[in-house]
C-alpha cells in the first residue's frame, strides 16, 4: 500500500468497518495471531510504519511528528468515513496524538499498553528505558510469561532477528529523547473527542496499570480495562482476550 | 615523524570484584567508588606528564571520554585550558571531542578558537565518533550518530572560518541564529583537522576532506583497511594523493632500559584494554545503530550456530590480551630503545609510512614515575632515531 509516496508493508485481514491497526515496540510478524482475531470485527490494516519490519524510512523521516501525518493520511486514504484506530504501545502513542489532533473519519479509538504521556516527577521514569536497563530486566517486565513469549534469539531465523533490530533501530531513533512521551501530549488528550477503550496487560511493568488509568483518566469518557495473565503485549500473550475486548467495545 | 603522548587518566583503584561483579564499568560505577582526593594526585600527575613532553619534544593528546574509571577526563574542554597556559612548546591535539553527543557544536568550536589563540597557533582539532555507553553517558540518540558527527564538523569549520560578522546555521540537526566567533583562531582559517577512526567508509570521508586519519589500536590489518580506503577515496574523486602527515598510528609504547622492563612495565598499560571496554549488553551488543541489522543475527545470539564464525567488533578481541600477542599484533612497542625502535619501523614500513606516532603511555597501574621515565627514554633515545630513519 502507498501513502504518500511511502511503499508500506500491510499486513491485511477481515471485512467490514475499517480498522487501523498500529504495531509497538516492533513490528507484528507476518504469523502474528492478533490481527486475524481482531478481523473477526472489522476489516484490519496493519501497516508496519517507515523503519520498522519491511517498510523502508525516507530520508530525513525521523520523528513522530513524520509518523502522525503519514497515519492520518493513511485514514484519508481508506474507505468508507468511520475507522478504528487500535495503537499498541509506541503505535498506541502516535493514535492518541492522531486522535488529540483530530480527524473526520476516526470514529473509535484502542490505545493497548499506550506510552507517549510523562505524568510522574522529574527524577522518576514513567516508562522503563529498554535502551538503558539490562535486556533481562527489560524481558522480566515485559511479558507476564517471559520464558514462554519473549523473544528467544538463538531459536529466531537470521530473518526474524534482522527485523527485530531494524525495530529496534526505529524506536530508538523516533523515541530516545525524550524517552517514548511527548511533554505536551497530557495537555492535548482531553481534546479526544471518541469513544476510547484503554486496555492494560496487568503484569505490565514497562509502563504500569497506574500509568495507565492515568492515561485513561486525560481521555473524556474512556474506558480502563485490565487485561489478566498479559504484560506489555497482550496482543501476544492474550491476542484472543484482547480481541473480544475490542470486540465488545466496537459493538456497543 | 611526529610523536604524541596519549594518557585517558584512568582510575583503577576500585576493587576488583566491584568491577568484575559491574556489567559497565564504563558508564555506571557509583561515584562514591571514586576518592577525589586520588583523583586530584592524578589530574595533577597527568599534567606533570604532559609538561614533561612540552620540555622534551612530544606533543599531547588532550582526550576527551564519558565516564568512569576508564578516564577521569569527561571535561576536555578544561584539560585543554590548563595544557593551553602551561604548556611553551608543542603542539596539542584535541582528540577529541566526541561532537556528535554535544549538544551546541557552536560552543565547541567558540571553546577551540579560544584554546588555539591561548595557544598562539599549537592546536590540533581532532574529532571521535564515540558510541556504546557514551551515548547514555551523553543522552545521545545512537541511531543517527553519523549524520550529526559530520554536520558538527561542519558546522564548526564554518564558525571557525567565518569572520565577517554574525553567521546562521539551519541544518538538520543544529540550528543557530548568530555565530560570531570572538576571538576567531589564531591559526587561518581554522586549526588542522583530525578523526580518529578505523571504520573505512569513514576515512572514505576523511580522504576527501583532507583531515588526519588516526586510527587507534586496530593494529596493521584495520589500519591498512583504513587508510587505503582513505586513498582510494581520494584517487577516486582526482584528488592528489595524501602526504604521510595525514596518517596517524596509535599504539602502546614503553621504553625500559632493557627489554624485560620495557615488556614487564609495558604490560602494564593492556589494564585499558581489560577494564575499559566491558559494557553491559544494552550499551554494545543491543545498542541501537551500533551495526547493520543484517548482522545482528549474528550478535544477538548467544553463541554462533553450527558452521557459523562469529563476527565481533573490533574491541572484543582486544579484551584479555597479553603482552606478546599485543606486541606481535603491533599495537604495542615495548622494550630498550633498540627494540622499539626496530618495532616503531617495521610497522611504519609494513603500513607504507605515517606521519604521527601517537603513543599510550599511562595507563592502569602505570604509576607516574614510570610514565615520566618510558616518555623520557622515547624522547632522548628512540624519537630522534625514528626521526632520522623517517625522513624525506
């Protein structure tokens, strides 16, 4: 699919209303079991954004200010006038500032696990610093079930690490500093004008369950939900409760 | 030839099951681990060292690192102001700035013109990539590392330059409305300008620009692979080919008076290479930008798979290295100034020449007085010899 002059990797299931489906820390692999639950409920589109997964970066587009217009020109560029918007962490962020800023089709909007918001002092981190912090720790508080659904490189194909770090190279460039939040984001949030769902892994410890009912709680009207037996990536760990979840939520 | 004393100022006094127990003891030993009034003796020891030099004919590197026992000299800027009023002879290289992780190049370069006129014209500028734990250390994004290290450079050689009254800057990554040297250098238009790298797409650029490659402990084979890429450049693009002052070797030196000394004492100086370049995993093998993603698989795993050999960065196979292997690799010259000497050309002769010797002479538990007796055995018996075998 192309938006903008931007070849991007799509990954795409299901019929009916539009959904959007923003990836986290890295990119959904093309085996991934949640998007195919969540087209249960909609016709999904997962697009892997520039540096991440298959999609290559233009030159110079470094920053989330690159990432909100290509996402709200990716929402000109599907049909119908009512989308989904579904962010999982890092994606969850650029949906709430898609959302902030405004836009005629957004109809619904999912933040999984989102970051983006710094609500705590100024000497206490909201959000674990991956870049930072031993990757054991950043595993432990990451998944609910480490052993069973972190990354495990010595199994990966050479493939499925190359993609991995192309991620990772992504995130860093358009989050290091400051560290995965926009300072004026909070500020913005009560001008969210949808219908919001706010779902948290319980055991997340990148960025807690408090951090999110925070978060929930700048949105007008949104809605907490704590997701069990999930950590940062329920849609890895609990993809079917995450998608009856949203499910449920888009009924209403 | 031209010789130059390096010394980092490392601080090896902390214990060694803290230090074996730390995964960084680059960017992370607490502070409280450091006595300042230690620190003080060897701020002023390092000086005297240098001061030494000055008197006998080696210029100084003045070495700018993030942070711990591996350097106590995170501040270059200050170190360089004190060799600046205290030094009458040589010249002093700044190398260097790690200008890709500061944040107002600007100020850098108002800081170098400031220590080239106090120095009335005995600057040298060198650059440094940097990377690992320096990039925390810094708060510097690691991926785009690269872009930002040349617009500095840029940038700083345009302020340097650039006499005719304020001067604005709006590029990608620094922007800046009034840029008005006072004073501009004293050398026109800017002081000479080094890197030090042994990454060949890098003295790929250096070539082209004419700067001073220095390539630091990469021995002869990383060396060579450099500074052919640093010709070829050149060739490539029609330019003349450089002359050997456009190429420095960096290695560990110490002359004894016998060569049991010269090794025993020698040896000393590898304490850098052991202790210095142990990282946690998040600041080298997963740091962002740190390597193409086409090799990670590789890096990533724990250990190479059936048939594989395993790609390492450079300073991995320099991590417990003896004094042997280090001197057969060459990337140590060590023993009486007869055998010094005989190593110092046959590495000159086997890289086809250079023009700057810089040579790491403290180093770990290299106490002062050693320092000061191996930098004056290269001095009276070793520089002058290389300087006659190298001439013309």
């Amino acid at each position: 699919m192309i938006v903008h002059g931007i070849e991007l990797e799509v990954l795409s299931a299901g019929q009916g209303r539009p959904i959007v489906l923003l990836h986290g820390m890295t990119s959904l692999a093309p085996s991934a079991a949640f998007p195919r639950l969540l087209a249960a409920h909609g016709s999904v589109v997962a697009p892997s954004l520039p540096g991440f997964g298959g999609t290559a970066r233009p030159k110079d587009f470094d920053t989330v200010y690159d990432l909100v217009h290509l996402v709200r020109a990716l929402l000109d560029a599907l049909p119908g006038d009512a989308v989904t918007l579904v962010g999982l962490s890092f994606g969850g962020w650029i949906a709430a500032e898609v959302a902030a800023a405004g836009h005629p089709k957004l109809a619904r909007l999912v933040l999984v696990d989102p970051v983006g918001i710094k609500i705590s002092d100024r000497q206490t981190a909201d959000i674990l610093d991956i870049f930072n912090r031993d990757p054991a720790e950043v595993r432990a508080a990451a998944y609910h079930d480490a052993p069973r659904f972190a990354p495990d490189f010595d199994a990966m194909e050479d493939a499925e690490i190359v993609r991995y770090a192309r991620d990772r190279d992504a995130l860093c460039l358009y989050g290091w500093n400051p560290y995965l939040y926009n300072p004026r984001l909070p500020y913005w949030l009560p001008r969210i004008a949808v219908p919001t769902l706010v779902a948290w892994g319980e055991s997340d410890r990148i960025v807690t369950p408090a951090y999110g009912r925070a978060y929930a709680g700048l949105i007008p009207g949104a809605r907490f939900e704590a997701v069990a037996n999930a950590g940062h990536h329920p849609d890895i760990e609990q993809p079917e409760a995450l998608a009856g979840l949203i499910g449920a939520f888009l009924a209403e | 030839m031209q010789l130059w004393f390096h010394n980092e100022n490392t601080y090896p006094f902390v214990p060694k099951e803290i230090t074996d127990a730390a995964t960084s003891v680059r960017a992370s030993l607490p502070g409280h681990l450091l006595d300042p009034r230690i620190a003080a003796d060897l701020f002023h020891e390092c000086m005297d060292e240098s001061l030494l030099c000055d008197d006998v004919g080696i210029n100084i590197v003045s070495i700018e690192h993030h942070s711990g026992i591996n350097s106590l000299y995170g501040a270059s800027p200050i170190i360089l102001g004190a060799l600046a009023r205290q030094t009458r002879n040589v010249r002093i290289l700044s190398q260097g700035t790690l200008i890709s992780l500061r944040h107002d190049p600007v100020r850098v370069a108002e800081e170098y013109a400031t220590a080239d006129v106090m120095l009335r014209g005995r600057l040298d500028i060198g650059f440094v990539k940097s990377g690992d734990s320096e990039m925390a250390s810094n708060n510097a994004n690691p991926v785009g590392n690269l872009e930002r290290f040349w617009e500095a450079i840029d940038l700083i050689a345009a302020a340097l330059k650039h006499t005719d009254g304020p001067m604005r800057w709006e590029g990608k990554h620094y922007t800046h409305r009034h840029i008005n040297l006072w004073p501009r250098p004293y050398q026109q238009p800017h002081p000479p300008m080094w890197a030090a790298t042994g990454d060949p797409e890098t003295s790929r650029e250096l070539g082209l620009r004419g700067m001073v490659n220095s390539v630091v402990l990469r021995g002869i084979d990383g060396t060579k692979r450099a500074w052919g890429a640093y010709r070829a450049a050149r060739a490539e693009a029609g330019l003349p080919e450089p002359a050997l002052d456009r190429f420095a070797y960096a290695a560990f030196v110490y002359v004894g008076d016998t060569d049991e000394e010269g090794v025993e004492v020698g040896s000393k100086l590898l304490w850098f290479l052991n202790t210095r370049l142990k990282q946690a995993p998040q600041f080298s093998k997963f740091l962002p930008g740190r390597m193409p993603p086409e090799m990670a698989p590789q890096v990533y795993r724990t250990g190479p798979r059936p048939g594989e050999t395993r790609v390492a960065r450079p300073a991995d196979g320099l991590i417990g290295m003896t004094a042997e292997q280090a001197i057969q690799r060459q990337i140590m010259f060590a023993g009486n100034p007869d055998t010094v000497f005989r190593q110092i050309m046959a590495a000159y002769d086997t890289l086809g020449g250079f023009g700057h010797l810089i040579f790491i002479g403290r180093s770990g538990y290299l106490t002062h007085k050693e320092a000061e007796k191996g930098i004056r055995l290269l001095a009276k018996e070793v520089l002058p010899r290389v300087r006659e075998a190298t001439r013309g």
